[in-house]
C-alpha cells in the first residue's frame, strides 16, 4: 500500500512549480482596469493612430521574419548557445535533480532580465526625444532577441513557419486579458501538446492579428512616447511589456521543454 504522502520527484516538483506560476500570470490577466493615465491620453490620442501603429508592427515583424533574423542573431552566440543547451540537457537527462532541471530557468530568466535593460534604456532614450512610431521596429527586434535566446535556452529553433506561429501566438496571448487571454492561451498549450499549425494558417493574417493586439496595448504609450521629454514615461513602457512578453514566453517554452521530457524519459511516479 502506497504511503498517504508520497515524495515527489524533481520532475513532479518542476511541474508545480511551473503550474503555480502560469496560476498567477492568468490572474493577473482575467481582469484588468484601464490605467488612469491611459483614461487621461484617450480623447487626446488622433483616430488613425491605431491603424499606424498595426502597420507599423506588421511592417516589422514582416521584414524581422523575412530579412532580419540573421541580423539579429549577430547580437547573441547562437552556436555557444545550443552547445550550451545540450550541456545542460546532458546533465539533466544523466542526474534527473531539481538543480539540472532548474538550470534552464535560471539562463531563461538572465536573458530576459539582460534584454530588459537595454529595452527600457533605448525606450525612455526615444521618448525623451519625442520618438515614438519609428521605435517599433527597435521594440520589435528586441522582442524577438528575447524570444529567440529564450528558444535556444529551452533547445528550440525559431525560423520556420511553425516557430513564427508559436512565437506571434504567445505574443498575443502575453499581452490580452480575460476571455481573450483564456482562448489564446488555450491555442498556444494546443500548439505544445501538437506542434502543428492550424488548418488554413496564413502567417500574413497571423502577423496582421499579433501587429493589431499588440499596437492596442500600447496605442496610448507610443502616442506618449511622441512627445518630447513627457515621452519618457511611454517609452519606460517598453520595458514593462518586454517583461510581460518574456515572462510569459519563458513559461510556455519551460512547459514545452517539460512535456518533451515527460514524453521521451522515464521518471519514477510518471
């Protein structure tokens, strides 16, 4: 007969852990009220500006995905960075301890902490000077430096059509709330469990869907951005939505890297 309480093993632990984190990142997101300052920039901000700023990310995001991965690989080691990964994964599979197995959240979370930096820096720098619009595509490559160090750490690429997927849906997911945030959820714990795309896709309508959620979210911060010196505070925004963004994404990539593990190794009680 099996004892009432029974130890877990660092697998288990791992799980909880990371069951109990995404717990808290989905209350954090089924309600949310409208900040105060963004109730004050609402009848001030202009009717187009929403339609310029989808334009704007799905401008970037397009050209990042087509022309400009390779440049921003040149601002991270991507070679020592998968040899590192498979160190890791080495010395997990072998020990199979709480340790190893949290050794890919600690360089997930050093990357996200580095990357945030120098976002928040570049952000208040343009705000200052009233630089507002023309920062997306500086915000965007900088997303997806984080994102893509975050995949190397976790053993995943990110330059086909279904790594996009993954990539656009968590961005979406990161910054929505309440059903919304619930459903895209749902979507990017599907693409884990599955890894494939969705019958139909249409990356262009998927870059044009991410481009409209996320101009949304930050409509009022980038209008703010482009006024000189006052656009400090919006462009300190930068930093706190690359936070929200990559500390979603670490979690979705720890879960996806946990369930690949649960599928090819054997731990007691699984």
């Amino acid at each position: 007969m099996k004892r009432f309480f029974e130890k877990k093993t660092p697998f288990q632990k791992e799980w909880a852990r990371l069951n109990v984190q995404e717990e808290r990142f989905l209350r954090k997101h089924l309600e949310r009220k409208e900040s105060f300052l963004n109730q004050k920039l609402e009848e001030k901000v202009p009717p187009k500006l929403q339609q310029t700023l989808d334009a704007a990310f799905a401008k970037a995001f397009g050209l990042i995905f087509e022309k400009g991965t390779g440049v921003i690989e040149k601002t991270y080691p991507r070679e020592k960075l998968e040899q590192d990964y498979k160190i890791r994964q080495y010395t997990a599979k072998i020990k199979q301890d709480s340790k190893s197995l949290r050794a890919f959240t600690r360089k997930a979370r050093d990357t996200s902490a580095k990357n945030l930096l120098i976002s928040g820096a570049s952000g208040v720098g343009m705000g200052v000077l009233g630089i507002g619009i023309p920062d997306i595509p500086v915000f965007t490559g900088m997303l997806l430096k984080t994102i893509y160090e975050l995949a190397l750490h976790y053993g995943y690429t990110y330059d086909t059509e279904q790594e996009r997927y993954f990539i656009l849906l968590m961005i979406q997911g990161a910054v929505s709330c309440g059903e919304n945030y619930c459903s895209l959820n749902h979507a990017v714990d599907r693409f884990i469990e599955t890894e494939t795309l969705p019958e139909d896709y249409d990356e262009r309508k998927q870059i044009a869907e991410t481009a409209s959620v996320l101009s949304k979210e930050l409509l009022y911060m980038k209008f703010l951005q482009g006024i000189p010196v006052v656009g400090a505070v919006g462009g300190a925004y930068d930093a706190i939505y690359m936070k929200q963004i990559s500390e979603y994404a670490a979690l979705k990539y720890r879960r996806r890297y946990l369930r690949k593990q649960e599928r090819n190794w054997e731990f007691e009680g699984n």
